[in-house]
C-alpha cells in the first residue's frame, strides 16, 4: 500500500482498526502516509470478521456474525444497536489513538455500513459531532456504475446503499457521487475491468474501490490472489496509460466541490 500511496496510484486506504494486526501495522501504516499530501486514511467499519474490540458489543457476539447473518438481523431489525453505536466509538477511538486524530472518511466492511440499522448507528454518530467539526466523509452505495458481477452492484444498491446515499444527500454529507470496483475476484481480467469502470465514472467523479497487497497471499484468506493481481496492475505502467487514455486522475478520495471542466477523478 505505501509504495502505491508514494507513487500517487492510490489516494486514500481504509483500516480495519478491530484486528489483531492494527496495533502493530499502523505505526507502518501512519509512517507511510503522514507526509504524503492529499492521501487520506479512513476507518472501515467492520461487524463480520473477527471478535468485536468493544466489551459491549462482545457480550452478545464473542465473534462477530458472517455478512448473511448480519444482513438477515438487519433487514430483521433484530440487531443490538447501542452495543453496534459502542462499537463504532471504539473502533473509531482506536483509529485515533494510533493515527493522532479522526478518519477522514468511514466506511464498512463488505459494506455494512449501509445495512438497516447500522446506517443509522452511524449517521447519529457523525451527528453527535456537533456543527465545530466537520464530519467525515462517507462512502456513497447507492449508485454503483461501471462493468463487473451485475448481481453484486444490485445488491449492495437495495440492501442500503440506495437508502444511505438518500440520507447522505439530506444531511450534506461528504459523499463520492458514484462507487466503482465491483467484481467476482476471479481471472486476469483487472485491466479490463479497470478500463471500464474509467469509461464509466461520471464527470462529477467516482470512487473506485480496490484491495491491492502485494505480499503473499494467506492461505485464509479467500481473495489473496486477486489482491495480489491488482497490486501488480496499480505498479504498472498500464494503469497510468489507462488513466490517461480515460482522461481521468486519481485523487482527492472525497471532493468537496466539482467542476465541469476539470479531469475525472
């Protein structure tokens, strides 16, 4: 990720701030990036892997649900919201003790932001900040554009993201105004994808989400592979010919203001 940030082919990373590795990964994390102008690092929410970093939330799950489990009590209204509210305190607190101040953005895991529930979890949350800080930004899943597992981008739009970025809007939230990066994790593809959700994004910009790693791939993890595949595509020249044959430029993640004339982003 640190060779990517310097080299201006990524803006922005989200960190999982409940994992056992947090601790120890973000004093690279922070070291990487601190004097990388721009580059933006935000939480991702995350209540479906692993065990929970708050004791509230631990109490009613020692480990946190998959995503269908999660999503079924959602849609349920059956989820332990004041438990879900601390754990969102906590994990955002342990952002801030490890980088020195708030995320710039927030996001989830799988993209359980978005879920019934937890939306809410959230959007009071950035409320209870009060009009002297500025809230961060929030990753728009409403309209998903661009090629890739059709099925995917209609999913993650009517299980919440179309509700979200509704909500978004009302407040005047900072949000990316379309969500790219959609796929099956599977093939040699990337590129072409990649040169699709470029043609795709809308004038105004777009966020293009991706999970590029470039160390081994864990034998637990289920798409060790593909990050590795993306990381060599983002290293590479052809992503910087993709770019500028789309006319699009990477960066800012979250802008505030667009302007007709200025190059995708």
């Amino acid at each position: 990720m640190a060779s990517l940030a310097t080299a201006g082919r990524i803006c922005a990373a989200s960190c999982v701030t409940s994992a056992q590795s947090w601790r120890s990964e973000s004093l690279a994390v922070v070291a990487a990036t601190a004097r990388l102008p721009g580059f933006e690092l935000g939480l991702h929410f995350n209540l479906t892997e692993g065990a929970p970093l708050s004791p509230d939330l631990a109490r009613v799950w020692p480990f946190l649900p998959g995503l269908e489990r999660l999503m079924v009590l959602a849609h349920f209204g059956r989820l332990p919201k004041a438990p879900l509210a601390v754990e969102l305190r906590a994990q955002r607190a342990a952002f801030a003790d490890a980088v020195g101040h708030a995320p710039a953005f927030i996001d989830g895991h799988q993209h359980v932001h978005h879920l019934p529930g937890v939306r809410g979890v959230l959007l009071d949350a950035l409320a209870d900040g009060g009009a002297r800080k500025a809230p961060p930004a929030v990753r728009n899943t409403g309209h998903v554009v661009g090629p890739g597992h059709a099925m995917k981008r209609m999913l993650i739009e009517q299980t919440g993201g179309e509700a979200l970025q509704r909500l978004l809007r009302e407040r005047g939230l900072r949000h990316n105004d379309a969500l790219l990066g959609v796929y099956d994790f599977r093939g040699d593809g990337y590129r072409g994808l990649m040169r699709g959700w470029l043609a795709a994004a809308p004038a105004s910009g777009g966020l293009v989400f991706c999970h590029p790693n470039h160390a081994e791939a864990i034998a637990t993890d289920p798409i060790g592979e593909a990050r590795r595949r993306e990381a060599a595509y983002f290293a590479g020249a052809a992503f910087a010919d993709d770019l500028a044959e789309a006319g699009v430029t990477v960066g800012p993640a979250w802008p505030r203001s667009s302007s007709a004339g200025s190059p995708r982003r």
